[in-house]
C-alpha cells in the first residue's frame, strides 16, 4: 500500500483521467452486446468471467511491475472486502434490470448514479453541493434519458420488479464511486483497489452463478454453464479483451481519478460514456443517432462543461485565497 496518489482536489489532471475513463467504459456495452448476440452467454456468467479474467491480469501484471501494489494492509481487509461486494451487486443489479424492463431504461436508471453520487458525497464525505452540481445533474440525467431512448412510447411498459433494480443498480453505482474516493482517503492505490474489488467481486458473481440458477435472470443454470463458449475461441479471445481493455483501463482510470477529483464531479463526468457508445456503435455497427438522441448528447456535454467551469472558478478563488493568506471556504 502507498499513499503516493493521496492529494488535494487537481482538477487539471483530474479531468482529462475522468474523460479518457469515460471513452474507454464506453466500449463495454459494444463487446458484451456481440458477446451476447453472436453467443448467447448467460450475462451472470459473462459478468463473472470478465472480473475474473480483470482480477488475474491486473495480479500478474502488478506482481511483474510492481509486486507491493498487490499487497494490502490488514486493516484494508474488511474495506476492500465491501467493496468488491458492492460491484457485485451493482453488476448484479443492473444486468437484472436489463433482463426485466430493457437496456435503455435501466441505462437511464443506473445513470441515476449522478444524482445518488453528489447526494452522498454531501451527507458522507462533506463534500460540497453548490447549484451548479444540482444543475449539472439535472442536465446530465435529462440528457442520458434522451440519448438511451427511454421517451420511446414502446418502453414504457415497465415492471415494478425491473424498476426498482434499476434504481438500486444507480444506487449501487454511487456505493461504488464513493468507496473509490474512501479509498484513496485511506491511502489506497487505485490499482490495487481494482485488483482486490474485482477478485471479490468475481468469487461473489461464482457463487451468484452457482446457487442462482432459476433464481436470478442470466445466471448459469448449471455449473457445466460456466463453460458456455466451450471450444468458441474467438468468443474467449473478445471476453478477455472486454476484461483488459474497457473493464482493466476504464475501472482503473476511474478509480484513479477519483484520487483528484470528488465522487460527484467524477460520477457526472462519466454520464459522458453513453454519447461515446453511440458515437462508437454509429461508426462500427452502423447505428445511428437520432436528433432527440443528439440533443441529449448536448445536454450530457453541457452539464459536465458547466460542471468544469465552476469547479475552475472555485480553485482560482481558492488560489487567490491562499496566496493573501485567507484560508479559503
């Protein structure tokens, strides 16, 4: 454990680590959809190889690299413990959700996060909540309910069941931004964060997989489902690139920038991820975006742009402050 990334809030590189976590995340949802269009993989058990195979890279790749990275501290046991299982019951909670009501509206309810997010980072962490917050989540979550397409009058035959795990999948996605910020508070490397989150979080999915069946919406109905893709190694090759790339770079980046950035600003700044899925999804799968769709991309971009601007202003009011010796609210 170190406590090298530990420091005050930097905007400056803050920013651009939270962005390129965003375009990165976004590749997620283009590789599970082919996974499960060309394969049908249960998704409990799509969800338990890619931690997995997250987990086991980042482990060699540590213990290659930097070994003390993947050493914890006995008193981080019990932190990293809970939060690999809140990522398995966000991952759990969102893929039944998209089982029960669809991907688009439980897109929209997960992006809830946002709102969840800067919420919690006042009441637990004492973070700030100015107006600009509240506005810019009131605009990232209107946009990200325009860009999914969750106005479409055919989606909205919703179950109570599907909506409710929609909500708590928002609400575990919060769990999970705030835990990365108590994590770097803690002195926590976020790479070493990851690798213990998501070794937790795949034995908890195993387990999930294994007493789930007939239970739980796309979990393997027998343990011979653990093996879905069998001898498919094209298939296996695109899930462990759905591990190294979107899931290893884009949960790390995101970790890593919530050392220099409050849970909040982070969370918003990642509502960016679906306007980068379209963006990807129109110019490799040929789908393309509709005005209403292009409008909420705006609304996505504006709020994190009102967003950076107020958090600029408030560390050169900072700046200004500390240099006349005034300590700085």
């Amino acid at each position: 454990m170190t406590k090298d990334f530990v420091g005050p809030d930097t905007p400056a590189r803050g920013y651009p680590i939270a962005l390129a976590s965003a375009a990165v995340l976004s590749l997620t949802a283009i590789l599970i959809r082919h996974l499960t269009l060309a394969y049908h993989i249960p998704p409990l058990v799509l969800a338990f190889w890619r931690d997995t195979f997250t987990a086991l890279l980042l482990f060699v790749i540590l213990r290659v690299r930097r070994p003390a990275l993947s050493r914890i501290a006995v008193r981080d046991i019990r932190f990293l413990a809970a939060y690999g299982l809140v990522l398995a019951g966000f991952n759990s909670l969102w893929t039944l959700s998209v089982a029960l009501v669809g991907a688009a509206i439980s897109t929209v309810l997960a992006y809830s996060s946002a709102g969840f997010t800067v919420l919690m980072g006042r009441w637990l962490l004492k973070e700030r909540l100015s107006l600009a917050k509240l506005l810019a989540v009131a605009s990232t979550l209107g946009g990200c309910v325009l860009v999914s397409g969750a106005l479409d009058a055919s989606l909205q035959k919703s179950s109570v069941p599907g909506i409710l795990a929609g909500v708590l999948s928002g609400l575990g996605y919060a769990g999970y931004t705030l835990m990365g910020r108590a994590a770097s508070r803690r002195g926590l490397n976020p790479w070493t964060t990851v690798l213990y989150t998501f070794g937790v979080a795949s034995i908890v999915l195993g387990i999930f997989n294994l007493f789930g069946g007939g239970i739980l919406p796309g979990a393997a109905a027998r343990p011979a489902d653990f093996l879905w893709l069998g001898n498919a190694w094209k298939g296996w090759g695109v899930l462990f690139l759905l591990a190294a790339g979107p899931t290893l770079a884009g949960f790390g980046l995101y970790n890593l920038s919530l050392v220099y950035l409050p849970a909040g600003v982070v969370n918003l700044i990642v509502t960016l991820e679906p306007v980068f899925t379209a963006a990807i999804a129109a110019a490799f799968l040929g789908e393309r975006l509709s005005a209403v769709q292009i409008a909420g991309g705006l609304l996505i971009i504006g709020g994190v742009a009102l967003l950076r601007i107020h958090e600029g202003r408030r560390d050169a009011r900072r700046r200004d402050s500390a240099s006349e010796g005034v300590n700085p609210k």
